[in-house]
C-alpha cells in the first residue's frame, strides 16, 4: 500500500504564530503518522523553512507577494506564484491539501476545483473575516473540512458560511517545570508585549496605561517586542512616548529569537488586543509561570478565567488597564497564585500533544474517507 501524501500550504514562513504551528503540527506527525509523506509550500520565505529542512521534510517555496512596490510585478508574482503551486500538484499528487489558514484562498480554490480533498484550518478571529468575508466564504465551499482554533471562531465561521468547524484549541508543551516567580523587593513590575506591532494588537492602550502608573507614581517597566508590521502606527507608538516623556519606562526591542526566554525575564505579560482568535503567546506565558493579563475578547475567555489563571480587562480601556496593574503591583501573591493554576490548566486541556492528535485524527478520516471514494481525484497535467 503506497504511503498516504499530505501537502500543506502556509501563507509565509516568519517565526509567527500560524507557522510556528505548523511547525510543531509537522513534528509531531513525523513522530507519531510516519506512514504519511508529507510536503510543505511556503508562499512567503523565513526562517522556519530551514528549521522544517533541518529535520528532513520536503519543502517548496514560492515568493508570491515579492519585494517590489509595482502593480505589474505585484501580479506577475501571484501569477507565477500560482502556476508554481499548480506544477507542485501535477508532481506531488497530494492524498490531501492542508492550508494552514484562511489566508490561503486561492491554493484552496485551486485545489478544490481540481477536486483535491481540502482541509481548511482557521485561526483567523472576526476583524480579519470581516475584512476578507467573501474569502472565507468561497474558500470555506471548496474545503471537505474545517478546524477552527476556538469556539470564538467556530462561531464566526459559522455566522458566515452557516458551517461548523472542528474545534481544537492550539497547544503546548507542558512538561516543562518552570518555578513559579519571585518578583525582586523594591523592583519594578516588568511587564512585557509580545505580537506583531499592528493597530490590533492594542500597544497603544498599554502605553496610555503606563502613562497613567507613571503619574501614579508606581514602578514599572515595560517592554514590546514583535515585528512591526504597520510603520504608521509604530509612528503613533513612539510619538506618544517622546510626548508622554516615556522613553526610559518603555523599551521597543523587536522580534526576538526565543519567545520562551523574553517571557520567562517578565513578571506579568499583557495581551491588549482588540481580537483574538486563541493566542499562543498566552499558553507559552503560562508555562513560564508568567502572569496574563489579557483582553476580553475572541477566543481569550476560553484560555483564562479571570482572576482564576489571569486576569482580564475590557479591550481599549487603559485606564482599567492602569487599575488591574496597580492591583499587581500593590498584590504580589498574585503573581504567584494566578500562574500555579495556569500551569495546571494548560497540562490538562492544552498539552500539545493531545491537540495535534486531534488534527491527526481528522486527517486520518479525511485519508480514509478519500481511499473510499470511487472518483479519484483530478490530477491537472503534468
């Protein structure tokens, strides 16, 4: 019997979240479902290619967006983008199509029309969809299945598209047992953002809070690292700081190489965002023993329990921001009881192990229900 053969498509290869959990998906189900061949096509390059190379899986990348500013060559490399990914299934042949996210709207029209059994991933939260709804609704048709990362987004999906996805949460590695912290006498709160810098992620309404702790005469510091991905409003971020007199309460220091390693030099990690489908960085500060304090928005609420495992604050109110970090501040066992419990909730129901065997279980239904099939699939020439 010929081994079963999976592609996966990724919208871009940077240490993000969505490929950062493809990377660990992949790992995992070379470990655990080697009967399956598996091939990945980038349509952006970054640096987890060389990790997923290093490890021995069969990689394609094509550069769909390029580096220019011009229209012509903006649609000349979609073009050659999508003839590429085209000549990669005449060759491939996948058994299935896996497109990592939502994002991925034409390599799943393209493969479903071809009648490759699709499915479909969607961590994206409700700004995105509603911006790019016909995307997801065109692209949710050709798809045989869907996962979605929350219920949050399940219920986007599904007020969209009127179809339910299969709701596995995104997951960590819980076995390792960071102690629980000890924030330093007469230290400052370090207090830390990590996303992309982006109108979403909500940096501004964390320096108005800090800009407030500061008047209050509180300590803190507070530190933002991610790839800035809208310059106009880093722009808005460090004009408000020079204006506010910030400068030495806020360092910018870019995307880091260990996310893991900025969370554990932090006491307390906020996620200001204005939507969220299940950020990872929150599971990642939970195995740290890193207090969350996280906006009550998207998929959060599934992750945190307010003053259970975190702490939650409305999204954009920075001065209910201001108040919850001064509760911290002046409340240090809360930096202690908080992240026990989150440490235990995050071995019980998001241990990545058991999350990335759902996935595999729904590709290997998926695998079966195609064998089955008495059409085979339309292969395009090659």
């Amino acid at each position: 019997m010929n081994a079963k053969k999976i592609l996966f498509v990724s919208h871009e290869g940077s240490i993000t979240g969505a490929p950062i959990f493809l990377v660990k998906l992949l790992k995992h189900l070379k470990a655990e479902r080697p009967k399956y061949t598996i091939a990945i096509i980038f349509s952006e390059n970054g640096d987890v290619i060389s990790l997923l190379e290093k490890d021995g899986f069969k990689v394609f990348v094509s550069e769909k967006r390029g580096k220019s500013n011009s229209m012509i060559r903006k649609f000349a490399n979609r073009l050659a983008h999508y003839f590429f990914y085209l000549k990669v299934l005449a060759s491939y042949r996948p058994d299935l199509v896996y497109s990592n996210t939502s994002v991925n709207f034409s390599e799943v029209i393209f493969a479903g029309l071809l009648r490759f059994p699709v499915l479909m991933h969607v961590h994206e939260g409700g700004n995105y969809t509603a911006t790019y709804s016909y995307r997801l609704k065109i692209s949710c048709f050709f798809a045989k299945r869907i996962i979605v990362g929350s219920h949050y987004v399940n219920s986007v999906v599904n007020s969209l598209t009127k179809r339910n996805g299969v709701v596995v949460h995104n997951g960590l590695d819980s076995q390792y047992d960071h102690p629980i912290k000890q924030r330093l006498i007469n230290s400052p709160l370090k207090i830390g953002i990590l996303g992309t810098i982006e109108f979403n992620k909500g940096q501004l309404v964390a320096l108005e809070a800090m800009h407030l702790l500061v008047n209050r005469g509180l300590s803190a510091k507070l530190t933002i690292a991610g790839k800035i991905a809208n310059y106009e409003y880093y722009a808005r971020l460090t004009s408000f700081l020079k204006l506010n007199s910030l400068d030495k309460f806020v360092d910018f220091v870019g995307v880091v190489p260990d996310a893991g390693v900025f969370l554990n030099s932090l006491d307390l990690l906020v996620v200001p965002s204005f939507d969220e489908a299940f950020p990872t960085v929150i599971l990642e500060a939970f195995s740290t023993s890193t207090l969350v304090l996280a906006s009550d928005v998207g998929g959060i609420s599934e992750m945190i329990q307010d003053k259970v495992n975190g702490l939650l604050f409305k999204a954009g109110d920075s001065v209910m921001l201001a108040d919850v970090l001064e509760k911290v501040i002046l409340d240090e066992s809360l930096l202690q009881t908080l992240p026990f419990a989150a440490k235990f909730i995050l071995k019980e129901e998001f241990d990545v192990r058991t999350t990335n065997n759902r996935i595999a279980i729904n590709l290997d239904e998926m695998l079966d229900e195609a064998a089955t099939r008495s059409e085979p699939p339309r292969h395009c020439a090659g």
